[in-house]
C-alpha cells in the first residue's frame, strides 16, 4: 500500500503517467495498473485523464493530503530505525549550479561518498533559477547554487566564498595587467550567461557598481562556452576563480582584478523545508560545511 501511495503522489505532483514512470523506473501500464488498485480500494475515481495530463478529482486531492502525511511518517519511522544503528543509507538527489556543479559538487560528493558509501547518490546541473525551482517541486533533495535566493519554503544556508574576477584571453590589451581600471573596460564586449544564471546575475551587479553599460554583449549558456569565447578573443567576461584554474594554469586565460573594487559572492545550500529531509541529505549539509572540508575546498583554489 505504501509504494502504491507513492505512485500516486508522483503521479499527483508530474500530472503525467509517463513522467511518473520515468522517476519510479516504472513503465506506464504498472503505474496505470497501481492507480487502478487504489482507486478499487478507495471505490472514488482520483484522477481526471487527458490526452496532455492528468488532474486529482475531489476525491484525490483528500487522498493526496493524507498519502504525502503516509510516506513522511514512513521515512521518519525508516530514519528512526537507522539512526538507532548508525546507518547513513538511501538516495540523495544533489542539484548544484553551473559553476558550483562543474568545478566543486563533483569534490563534495567524492569526499561524502568515501565517508557514506551505503548513499545512493544521483547528481543534476541547471542555472540557479532551475535548481530552486526543482528544490521546491521535490526533483533534487539538496540544491548548491551562485546566486542569491529569496523563497519562503527554501532554507538557504552560505557554505562557500567564491570570487569572480575580470577574465581576459592571452594576448589581450589588458593581459598585460593584473589590476584594472573601470576606465578600462570602455567599449569592451562582454560576454554573459543567461537570464536567470547566478554569474549572470553577479556580472550585472559588478557592472553596475562599476558604473559601467557594456558596449555589446554576447550572451551563452554555458560556462564552457563562455570560456572558449574570451580564448577566441569574442570578448571579456566575469567568472569564478573556481572555473578557470585550469586555464589559468595553461596561461590561456588571465584574471585581472578591478581596482578598489572586490567581487565575491556566497555559494549557497538550498533546502525544502516544506518536505521531509533524509539523515542522508543532513549529513550532506553537515559534512560540506565542515572546517576540514572547507579547508580541502580552499586548498584547490
């Protein structure tokens, strides 16, 4: 009964059968199949069915109250039983952000999976504004984001100091420096990420305070593509110092600091506080904001 409430619950929240069957490993015709059991047991019809979705009839959202009150009070029996043996187990669906995704999570969870190998763990990248919106509808358990977050059913806790510095290609004017003016930057072309990316939104606010309105800018999705653009000499961009220590070392890129001017920013912890949290994920949080480990972190800067 409890996995059917599952089913259920997922179908509920992806208003699709194939969607659901996709996050269970379920085909469509067993998830059709464990509808069909419940709404025999209840006798009441709980969902409307259409060519596009599916929605709760009457009947299924007061199923849909009490099964999501079912599985919560499953999970906290579950962690109840494993806390009394030490055991640090199930799945954790980490989301991260580009930048925190590419150059630092993959560390994190390297670290965490030697310490908790019984944890399942599962990794998804997105732009800041996916993360928290797959942290709220329940896709990722945990989200590691750039940006600043403001929502009033996500905790955010900071768990990093990240800096971004001026990136210019070698052989560039202003390579030859290692701090510039904002007079500097006049006519220069930036190239940006997309509307809703954590650097984007830090690059914007450096340009403001700088007083500056970018001759042309290129916008990418991308932090790669972003790089490989400045290499090409397309243009100049703010970026982490976390995702260029490669080409920082190779001498492809060169960061250059503004003058009187100090860009940093907080990687941020974002968590549901609506929806049950695993002692896997706690531990997670735990583990990632420890002094060893952010003395690790600090260490491959």
């Amino acid at each position: 009964m409890d996995y059917q409430l599952l089913v259920f619950v997922t179908v509920a929240e992806k208003k699709n059968f194939s969607r659901a069957g996709e996050e269970l490993n379920l085909t469509q015709p067993a998830i059709s199949q464990h509808i069909h059991a419940l709404e025999e047991y209840y006798r009441a019809r709980l969902f409307e069915r259409s060519n596009k979705k599916v929605e709760l009839t009457q009947a299924g959202h007061i199923l849909y109250s009490y099964a999501r009150q079912i599985l919560a009070l499953h999970q906290k029996a579950e962690r109840a039983v494993t806390d009394l043996i030490d055991l640090v187990t199930g799945k954790m669906v980490v989301g991260a952000s580009m930048t925190v995704g590419e150059y630092v999570l993959p560390r994190l969870l390297g670290a965490y999976a030697k310490k908790f190998p019984e944890v399942e763990l599962a990794m998804t990248i997105g732009n800041t504004a996916v993360i928290c919106e797959h942290t709220l509808d329940g896709t990722i358990d945990t989200g590691l984001v750039e940006g600043p977050v403001e929502h009033a059913h996500l905790q955010v806790q900071p768990f990093l100091e990240d800096e971004m510095v001026l990136v210019v290609p070698a052989g560039h004017l202003l390579a030859e420096k290692t701090v510039v003016d904002p007079e500097d930057l006049l006519n220069q072309t930036f190239i940006l990420r997309e509307e809703g990316s954590g650097t984007r939104l830090a690059a914007e606010s450096a340009l403001h305070r700088l007083g500056l309105t970018p001759h042309r800018v290129i916008q990418l999705g991308s932090t790669q593509a972003i790089k490989q653009a400045v290499e090409a000499g397309l243009g100049i961009s703010f970026m982490s110092r976390w995702a260029i220590r490669k080409e920082v070392a190779l001498s492809t890129l060169k960061p250059l600091r503004i003058k009187d001017v100090s860009i940093t920013r907080e990687f941020n912890i974002i968590r549901n506080q609506t929806r049950f949290q695993s002692r896997a994920c706690d531990e997670f949080v735990r583990f990632i904001t420890s002094e060893k480990i952010q003395d690790f972190l600090r260490s491959r800067t």
